[in-house]
C-alpha cells in the first residue's frame, strides 16, 4: 500500500488520487467478505448446532448455543458405531493412497519416458474414463465382485478406489515428470543405473511434492466417498466413517444434536488435513486438472 | 526414451550377438509395461471391463422370473418411451445450464478480486475459506442443507421472522424448486474449487502481454477482454468440458437430500440408473441407460481429444 501511494505521488498525482485508490482497493473486499460469509455460514452454522441440545436445535437452529453440550459428541460416537469405521476408513484411505502412489508413479514415469505409440493410447483412454459415470460400470463390477468374494471387504474397495483414483493421479504425476530436468537421470544412467534404480533414487525424491500432492489429494477424496462404499461395504462392521454417517444420520434424524455432533466428527480429519497442508493440496489441485 | 534410439545402433553394428541382441531389444520392449503395465491393468478390470460389459448387460432383462435373459435392443426402446428418463435427462439439461454459468462465475469472479489483492496473506485467508466447503464430504454436505431446509427449524424461521414469509418456501418438497435447492446445496461446495483452478491459470498470465497493453493504452475492460480471457480460454474450455461431463453424472447430493423426488421434480439420469439397478432390481434396464448417458459424454470428450489432436490450443 505503502509503495503504490508513493508511486502515485512521484508521478505528479495529488494524494487525493492515491487515497481514491486505496478506497478502490478496499471496495474490492465487499464482494469478497459476501462470499465468504456465505461460504461459511453452513459450517458454522454446523459446529454451533452440534454443541447445542436437541430441544434448542428444533427450537431454532440459527441461534447461539444453549450451553456446551459436548457429551453430544460421546453420545453421537458411540451410537453411530464410529470406533470400527474410524479404523476403516484409515485402512482405506491409506492403503488407497499408497497404492495410487505407487502404480500411478510407475505408470507416469512410463508415460512421461518412453515414447510409443501406446502411450498416446493410454492417454486417451484415461481421459475418456473421466466421462465414465461410476454407474455405468457399478452393477458388473458388483457382480464382479460377487464372484470374487470381495463385497463387504476393505481390500475390495480399496481396489476400487485405487483404479478410480489412477487416472487423475497419473495425469498429474505424469505432467510433473514432463517439466523435470533430464540430466539427473542421464547421469544417474552412464553411471549404471538400472532404469528402476532411476526411478526410485532420482525421479521420487525429485517429484515428491507431486506425491504429496496426489496423496493428499486421494486422501481426501476416499475419506469422503459414500455412494461406492455403501454399495459395497454393506455390513455395519465394514463401513466406512462416511457411510456409518449417511446410514446413521437416516436413521436418527429425530436426534439433531447426535446428528449434528456426528457430521462434526465426520469431517474434522479431512478438514483439519487441508487447512495444514493447503498449499500442497491446491498446488496439486491445480497442476493436475489445468494440463490434463 | 533416449535411450531407445542408441540401442538400435549398437545392436546394429554387432552382428554376431544377434540373439543376444534380439532378446536384449525383446527387453527392452517390454520395460515400458513394466511401468504402465499394473496400473492400466487394474483399471481395466475395475473399470474398463466391467464398463463394456454393461453393454452387454444392457441387452438383458432381469425381472424376477428372467434372470439374464438376452432380449436384444428392447431395454434401448424401452428408454425412448420412458418418461421418467425424458424428465431426467431435462433436470440435467437445466443442472448443466447452471452450472456452466453461477459457479464459473463465482469462480472466475472471485479469483479477479483476489489476484488483485495486494497481502498475499488476505489472499491465502480468502482462498482458504472459499475452497473450505470442498473439503466436506457429500454425505455431510446434504444433510446439511437438508437441515437448512427443513420447514420446521431450518432456514424459513428465519425468513418468517424477518417478515419474508413469500420467500419461505417449501424448499425440498415443492416441486418447482427441489432441483434447485439442491443445485444451490452442490454449488455451495463447487465453486471455491474452480476458483482454485482459475487462480492458478491467471497466475500462469505472461506478465509481458499486461505491461504490452498497458503502453498501447488499455484500459481495464480492454485488458480484461484482450488479454485475461484469452489467455484463460483453455482453463475455460476444460472446466466447461469438465461441468458438462460432471452435470450428466451428478448424483451424491440427489441421493441423499432427496432421491430424485418429489414426484420426479429432481430426478436425474444417475438418481434413475441407481433407483433400477439398486431398488427396482433392473440391472439390464439401467444399463441400458448408462450406456446412452455415457455415449453422450463421450460426444464431448471425443470433441476434446479431436481438437487437441488437431494442434487446437484448447
């Protein structure tokens, strides 16, 4: 602010001119501070119901709390069954992660390296299985699935949720390999590197940022799914955190203080996750989708 | 890759070796899908196979007493006369419109008022708190406004008690406006993403071509129009291709708020595939529909890749 007034002023201009500015400058926050009010509002209006009781929710939801009533969240925890879907969803999501990270590396360090004609075939097929709708495939993968025994088990869908999650993870991992330096690797190679020593010593700790990216990202998203995971995950000892919610949540809508404190509890990790490592995430957010 | 051409040659000029050298190129060959190979695997037998095989499950009946049985193109028929599916496909018509428009505005809009944002600190805080609602999960995000728009402790207290009782209205359970109450709910949690998206490419603007308009005089609509869209229009093309594709499968947020009622008022394609296959038990009926829904989003993306292959910077 500072430099823009002197600017203003070295040029001849009248302080009037500057201050006009600077008042320009302040309009643009109207819009801004309308938005994210808006953007807001829910979430608040969320945290404060969830420590609210259930008679002053129903009574009025936009108001301020009636006192503290954080054994909601106790009771919200253990009606809900979240102690097994905590444990599954974590299984989930991190072995999804790992597992997006380790065939979506190979696979776009593949595609970034060699040069055949497969690889323009294989781009175009992961861009057009982003116009997959997931119900178009959902019933014969069910049955699939059926055949396999692999209904009601955390590997099943974390097998699902890898292949859902490849195609993105590799567009983004793979334009990122595009804009690292070559030489590295070529030496790495004169000195007798095999082509899988390169890639593990030079090209992961290079690209890491892009890993940590993706596995955000990944982390996120499987964290969140519902509909795939409650089609496959039927038993309530198997189910994620975000299908106990939405089957939880069905049921006791009569309870809104349980229900609010059990939405709370349900997106905190994700949350709580993104507003650490923000930067990471857009930055992968970003790089991934604008080249793809 | 550069390594491809240099083996060539040295298998050339060594004749002697030429097994050696037939299964050391043979090596060679495979190495790349040693690296692809896993991951196109998977997704073939997770999603490719099943999905072509839908076209198969497409051309069978399954209703209680026909289990599998093959009756050609009858369910496709059956779609052109579905009204349930005419009703849908308009729902995605009129959730497409939307979305091309409020949200690519939010985004972009909001993204211009933030880059122009001097503190790089109240732009991390706004980024932040706009890209915030993302991160909530769909199954939080609908009950949520399902709350917001209940009749009896939602947001109509409010409005009564502000005197607009004409704008309390029967959010979810009216007809005329269910869809649209959940296209606000989807958009609340839309928005701040493409917002990120167009940060990003508005950062990627060359510097050069402001300062190049500025000394031939632009003003600021002249900047906007002749340097910022153009220079925005492949992000715009590919988050319009993106709206396209996502608004022909939205679903979460109509499955939980309010299952493509009342009365069909908020079906849309995916809500109606998911109601035959999971609810009414009709697998072959649903397929059929999956593959007319997922030809039509392919028309977009084969348009894509055309114009990309064609060199079109788009």
């Amino acid at each position: 602010m500072v430099t823009q007034v002197d600017r203003t002023r070295s040029l001849g201009g009248s302080g009037a001119r500057a201050l006009r500015a600077a008042g320009l400058r302040g309009l643009l926050h109207v819009p801004l501070i309308i938005l994210a009010i808006t953007a807001l509002f829910p979430l608040a209006l969320l945290f404060v119901n969830s420590v609210k009781s259930d008679a002053a929710i129903k009574a009025n939801a936009f108001t301020l709390p009636d006192g503290l009533h954080w054994d909601n969240f106790v009771h919200a925890w253990q009606t809900a069954n979240y102690g097994p879907a905590f444990r599954n969803s974590l299984i989930v999501s991190v072995a999804s992660v790992a597992l997006v990270c380790l065939l979506g590396g190979l696979c776009a360090y593949g595609l970034a390296r060699f040069q055949m004609r497969a690889v323009n075939i294989i781009l175009v097929y992961l861009l057009f299985s982003f116009s997959l709708p997931g119900l178009l495939y959902l019933v014969p993968l069910f049955i699939l699935w059926h055949v396999l025994g692999l209904i009601d088990t955390l590997q099943g869908i974390i097998l699902i949720y890898t292949a859902q999650y490849l195609p993105f993870s590799i567009m983004l991992l793979r334009s990122y390999f595009l804009g690292l330096p070559r030489d590295l690797e070529e030496a790495a190679r004169i000195d007798g590197a095999s082509e899988f020593g390169v890639f593990r010593r030079i090209i992961i700790p290079l690209a890491w940022p892009a890993f940590a990216s993706v596995g955000l990202i990944v982390g996120i998203w499987t964290w969140n799914e519902f509909v795939f995971a409650l089609t496959f995950l039927p038993s309530q000892d198997m189910q994620t955190v975000a299908v106990r919610y939405t089957s939880f949540s069905g049921q006791y809508t009569q309870d809104l203080a349980a229900s609010t404190a059990a939405a709370t509890i349900m997106i905190l990790p994700a949350m709580v996750l993104f507003l650490l490592l923000q930067k990471r995430f857009i930055a992968g957010m970003t790089a991934g989708s604008i080249r793809a | 890759m550069a390594t491809l051409p240099q083996l060539d040659i040295h298998a050339g000029a060594r004749p002697i070796g030429a097994g050696v050298a037939r299964r050391r190129s043979w090596r060679r060959r495979a190495t790349p899908w040693l690296y692809i190979g896993p991951a196109v695997l998977l997704h073939v037998f997770v999603i490719g196979g099943p999905a072509v095989f839908t076209f198969f499950l497409s051309l069978t009946s399954w209703n209680g007493f026909t289990f599998g049985k093959f009756i050609g193109l009858a369910n496709y028929h059956q779609v052109l006369g579905d009204s349930t599916a005419g009703a849908a496909m308009l729902n995605n018509i009129r959730w497409t419109i939307l979305f091309l428009t409020i949200p690519i505005a939010l985004g972009l809009g909001s993204a211009l008022l933030i880059s122009r944002l001097r503190s790089s600190g109240l732009q991390m805080t706004y980024r932040t708190i706009f890209y915030l609602p993302a991160t909530v999960s769909s199954a939080v995000v609908g009950r949520l406004w399902q709350w917001i728009y209940d009749p009896f402790y939602g947001i109509n207290n409010l409005l009564s008690a502000w005197g607009l009782n004409n704008l309390a209205l029967g959010w979810l359970s009216d007809p005329a406006v269910a869809l649209y109450s959940v296209a606000a709910a989807d958009n609340w949690r839309w928005w701040g993403f493409l917002m990120i998206i167009f940060l990003g490419a508005l950062s990627n603007v060359d510097p050069v071509l402001y300062e190049a308009a500025q000394i031939d005089g632009a003003g600021r609509w002249a900047l906007f129009w002749h340097v910022t869209l153009p220079s925005l229009r492949p992000t715009l093309v590919f988050v319009g291709l993106l709206t396209i594709i996502w608004s022909f499968q939205v679903i979460e947020l109509i499955l939980i708020m309010t299952q493509g009622g009342p009365s069909n008022a908020s079906m849309t394609l995916s809500m109606w595939i998911y109601q035959q296959a999971i609810y009414n038990y009709n697998p072959g009926y649903a397929s059929a529909i999956a593959v007319l829904m997922s030809l039509g989003c392919s028309i977009f993306i084969g348009g894509f890749v055309y114009l990309r292959f064609k060199g079109w910077d788009v």
